[in-house]
C-alpha cells in the first residue's frame, strides 16, 4: 500500500473537515440556505484579506480573476506596467496584449524580485501608465515581491495597483487596505486549503470608478455583472457559481482565523525554512539564492548536473507518492518545485524529504541518507514548532 502526498504549491492539501463540507448535498444557488453561506463567505474573504472594498467570487481559477482586473479596468490601448519576474508576470503580459493593451514589460531574471527604483523609473518615463501589475508570491520561482514597498511608490502617480495574491495571500502578509492596493487577485485552492475553481477579487473605490469607463469586451467575466448581483437582496452571483467550493471555503476560512493569521504566517515560514535548509543540506542549490527575496508558499530548488528532473519527479510521485512540481516556461526541466503551502504541517515536510532522498539516492546523487530529515527536525525544534 501507498499513501499519496501533494506537495505542489497549488493544488494542496485539503482537510478532512473541508472535504466534509465539499461534500455535503447540492443546494440551488438562488436558495436562502446558500444565499446565507455566501454572505458569510464574502464577510470572511474581506477580513481574510483585510479590506473594507468590494469583494467579488468568481467561479475560475486564479487566472480568471487575473483576466477579470484586466479586460474591466483598462480600455483597449491604455498603457500598462506589467513587473515580470516569472512565469506568472509573463501570463499578465499576455493577458494584457490579447486584449489590445499597451504593454511596458519590466522584466526580471527569474528568481529576481522587483526592486522599486525601477517601478518608479518606469512610471516617470510613462506617466501615462494607467496600471502596474505584479505578482505577490511568484509561483513558478518561489520570489516573494515587496508589494508594500511598491505600491508607496504607485501611490504618487494615477496607475491603479493590481496585485495577483494566488499564491501568497494567507501565506504571506498582504494589507489590501493599509497598502492601498486597487486589485488584489486571490484562488481557493492555495493558503485557502479549499477545492480548486474559485478566485475573489477585492475592488478599491479607485478601480471601480476605472470599470466604469473600461471598454474592453468581457461577458463571463465582467464585475460590473458581478458586483450588481453581488448588491441584491440576497447577494447573488450573476451565473450558476461554484456550489460546492463555495461551500468547502466557508469550512476553510473558519480554520484560517481558528489557527490565527499571525500563526498561519509563522507555521509557513518555518516549513518554507525546512525544506530549504533540508535541500541545502543534501547538497542542492536553491533557484532564489537571497534569503530575504524567498517566499514561503513554494521552494524552488535547481536540478543538478547528472540528475534527470523530470525523472527524479517522477519517481517521487509514483514509487513514493509524494508529487512535487516541475519548472514552468523557461525553467522546464531545470528546477523543482517543492509547496509547502495550506493544510501542510510538520510530518508533510518531512515525507517530501524523504522522498526527494530516496529519489536523489536512485539517480546516483551523494549525501549522507537523513541528512535532509535531520535537519528538518532541527528546524521545527529550533523554532520550538514541536513544544506547542
């Protein structure tokens, strides 16, 4: 027999509790007994990402939101300012040009993060910028960006801030209203711990005054819709929503704010610390070398010279049923993506550990076997992660 772990940064882990509530029998969308979990879920995603702004679910992943913030605040040839530092900083440039915006691409190597002198720069030279999109936790590099730092300097000029949130909001601090961030795009199946197949997004007064005026063509996804229905007495959703998920995430917002923000935070800094240290140990090089740019949700680690990476994730998933990720656009195949994000906890890491070990012995790698584990279980002793 073998039990299968999932140690990607999206989808996760789910609980036993939230699967429960998943499961429960199908209620229509228009009815008193959902209309009432939608109000609760809403309330819950405003505290959840700490804004008193208009909150809208929309049933998509992460992407969808992310369409969502660009084709209802931006008219077609508006210029925009699109941080690039991955895979994810790419999608929003693509997103961008398909719908006929103006596209100023403030690229970085992957596994760099923004630095705020040179969003300033850009938008000194492009004052007719409109918007600055950028990404919170870089998914496919593991980079975190200093979304605070960077919307002091958007603040000075008239470009709304939109931020993608998928993978870092309730991993990582994010202040929606404190920083003054116009769009902020989150996803169920990440921190949430809930189903895959909802994304919110929060709406400051700024970004609705710009949806006004937007005159990019959009249907399944336009805000305007949404927020009208989202405004009736019960709020609705203008199409058939996500049920189910909708369900799971009021289960799944109730553990967030049971465990405690400042605790969530905390337990995702120290399992990112012990798979990154763990790696370190077995001899393997991390993609994002400075700590201090490292986000907690994902860890990516390079593939060393005479290791297969598709192999090595491979074998982890189907010999020892641990499933990690691969590398993403120009870095297929030459990093390895280790999610330490969600419903993850101490013995989850330690698997995924062992795995990689197991894996890494096959392929002919040299370390001392434990070495990873060991120095987990220093990590989450040193942290006083065991004594609580």
């Amino acid at each position: 027999m073998r039990k299968n772990y999932i140690m990607t940064p999206g989808p996760v882990p789910i609980s036993e509790e939230v699967l429960m509530e998943h499961g429960r029998p199908l209620m229509h969308h228009r009815s008193p007994e959902f209309s009432k979990i939608f109000i609760e879920v809403t309330d819950k995603l405003k505290k959840f990402m700490q804004t008193s702004n208009d909150v809208l679910i929309l049933t998509s992943s992460g992407t969808g939101a992310m369409e969502a913030a660009v084709t209802n605040t931006f008219s077609v040839g508006d210029k925009v300012l699109v941080i690039n530092a991955g895979n994810f900083g790419e999608r929003f440039k693509k997103i961008s040009a398909k719908f006929g915006l103006n596209v100023i691409a403030l690229d970085y190597e992957w596994g760099d993060n923004a630095n705020p002198a040179d969003v300033k720069k850009s938008l000194d030279e492009n004052p007719d910028i409109k918007g600055v999109m950028v990404q919170h936790s870089e998914t496919s590099t593991g980079v975190i960006n200093d979304i605070e730092a960077i919307s002091k300097v958007v603040k000075g000029y008239p470009a709304l801030m939109i931020v993608d949130a998928i993978s870092g909001i309730g991993a990582s601090e994010l202040k929606v209203d404190e920083w003054s961030l116009d769009i902020v795009c989150g996803g169920s199946q990440k921190a949430l711990s809930a189903p895959t197949g909802i994304s919110f997004i929060s709406l400051s007064p700024r970004a609705c005054e710009a949806i006004e005026k937007s005159n990019i063509p959009k249907f399944y996804f336009d805000l305007t819709a949404a927020k009208k229905y989202s405004e009736k007495t019960p709020p609705q959703t203008p199409w058939t929503p996500g049920i189910s998920i909708i369900v799971a995430m009021n289960k799944a917002l109730d553990m967030f704010f049971e465990e405690g923000r400042e605790n969530v935070y905390r337990r995702h800094r120290t399992l990112a610390l012990a798979v990154q240290r763990a790696c370190e140990k077995l001899g393997l090089e991390l993609l994002v070398k400075d700590p201090g740019k490292r986000g907690v949700s994902v860890t990516s680690i390079n593939v060393p010279e005479g290791i297969d990476g598709k192999l090595l994730t491979k074998t982890m998933r189907v010999k020892y049923g641990v499933t990690v990720a691969g590398g993403q656009g120009k870095l297929t195949g030459l990093i390895f993506r280790i999610g330490h994000l969600g419903y993850v906890g101490i013995f989850d890491v330690l698997i995924a550990i062992s795995a990689l070990e197991f894996a890494l012995k096959e392929q002919g790698w040299k370390f001392e076997l434990g070495a990873g584990v060991v120095e987990v279980e220093k990590v989450f002793m040193e942290n006083n992660y065991l004594n609580e």
